[in-house]
C-alpha cells in the first residue's frame, strides 16, 4: 500500500478528508474539506521503507482523530486505474443522485448527467426534471442538453474518492507521467461506463419511465456528445438530439 484515503463523516456525508502517498523516500500528505484541494507537504525519509512505515503510522494517526479510511491502494505515477476510477464515479454519482431525488421527493428527475471540465480536473454531476416532450413543444430543447444549466447538483461531496484520484495527476508536488490525453479520453470513457452500469441495475427506470429519461456525459475540449448520447440512450432520446442540432445549424 501506498495511498490511503480518510474521510471524516458528518450524518454519512463525507465533510473533510486526509490523504496519504508514499513514493520513494518521500511521503506526502493532503488534508482539507472534500471537493477542495486541501493543504499539501511531503515529508522525506532515509529509505522507501522508512517513507512506507510513516504512512501507516500516520493513518493511524488520522483513524484515531475519528477519520475512515475509505480507499487504499498503489500510488502508480505512470498510469491512472481507470477501472477503479470507473467504480468510484459509479458509486459516488449513484449517492449524489440518490441524493438529489431525496431532497426533492415532489419532482420526477428525468435528466442525469456527469462531466468534468476542460483540464480533467473535476467530477461534476447534474439532474433536471425538466421532460423531453415531443419534438415541437418545447422552442428552445438547448437547456435539455446543456447540464450545466440543469437546476440540481447536490451531493457533490460523494464524488470525492474520484475527485482525489484524479488530482494526483495535477498536483505540482507529486509525480505524474501520465499523458492528459490518456487522462482525458480514459475519464470521459469512465463517465459513460459508470452512468451504462447504473443504467444496467436499472437505477433510472425502467418501461415507459426509462424511455423519458435522458443519460449525458459532457467533458469539456472533447466531448463526443452524439457518440456518448447513442451508448447511453433510447433511439427516441438520440433522434431527438440529432433533431436539435439540425435545427441548430
């Protein structure tokens, strides 16, 4: 093990965060709010083994002031664990969802969605009630597929887990040799498998209530909107896009 996570809990909402990497003799530490960058420093040991034994001491440390740990693993500069990064995107929207629906009992979400911005920096996600229609009720569908105008993006704070592995390769103090093209692409992919497996447990209906619903995947410099659309969505729902950007042009 050389990278361990730890949230600190607050009615099951992860508030702050510690976080551990060991690489060489060096052992780096980060520790803040989740969803921010924390405050960050590397401390330098005699030996890989001695950095090694200082972070299991640490997070014990950090266990004993009432934090979880809630993810450990192998802090790889050279690549990017995009199955298990899949996974934490999965859960941690499945929570931010469930999350938004439990705020608003009253409405019927029919809009799901998760991006990052332009630099792959970030996991945001989104939902709207806001209902497809038939094509022609609706004179401006723009906002339909534009989540960041959507109205509800509660629950961010369960996407940290994903958010921490994804920084690892921007910070200035740790090592990175990940390409951000590989970084990109891979976190786009990992944004419609996650939302494809929700779907697969039927997460967001099924029957008639499935076909009104509308699944994106929006990275920003990059997105393949019509290609993700169609790996996500009913032949209504791609239809119905293909309609608006031909109305567009």
């Amino acid at each position: 093990m050389s990278w361990a996570l730890f949230h600190r809990f607050e009615d099951e909402r992860p508030t702050d965060f510690h976080e551990l990497r060991q690489f060489g003799n060096s052992l780096w530490a980060a520790s803040g709010k989740v969803q921010t960058w924390g405050r960050s420093s590397v401390a330098e040991f005699a030996s890989p083994e001695a950095a090694m034994e200082a972070l299991a001491q640490r997070g014990r440390e950090i266990e004993a002031q009432g934090y979880v740990r809630v993810r450990e693993g192998i802090h790889d500069p050279a690549r990017v664990d995009f199955a298990l990064l899949t996974a934490e995107i999965r859960e941690g929207a499945r929570r931010a969802f469930e999350a938004i629906r439990a705020g608003d009992p009253e409405r019927t979400f029919r809009l799901f969605a998760l991006g990052s911005d332009e630099s792959a920096m970030t996991i945001v996600h989104a939902a709207s009630d806001l209902a497809l229609g038939e094509p022609g009720e609706m004179e401006d569908e723009s906002e339909i597929w534009s989540s960041g105008e959507w109205s509800h993006d509660e629950g961010g704070e369960f996407l940290d887990i994903a958010y921490r592995m994804l920084l690892a390769c921007h910070r200035d103090d740790l090592p990175c040799s990940v390409e951000f093209d590989v970084l990109h692409d891979g976190l786009f992919e990992a944004c419609i498998a996650a939302m494809a497996q929700l779907d697969g447990e039927e997460f967001f209906g099924t029957g008639s209530a499935r076909e009104a619903v509308v699944l994106l995947c929006q990275v920003e410099g990059g997105e393949d909107m019509e290609g993700s659309v169609a790996r996500l969505n009913t032949a209504r729902v791609v239809d119905r896009l293909r309609r608006w950007i031909d109305l567009c042009e």
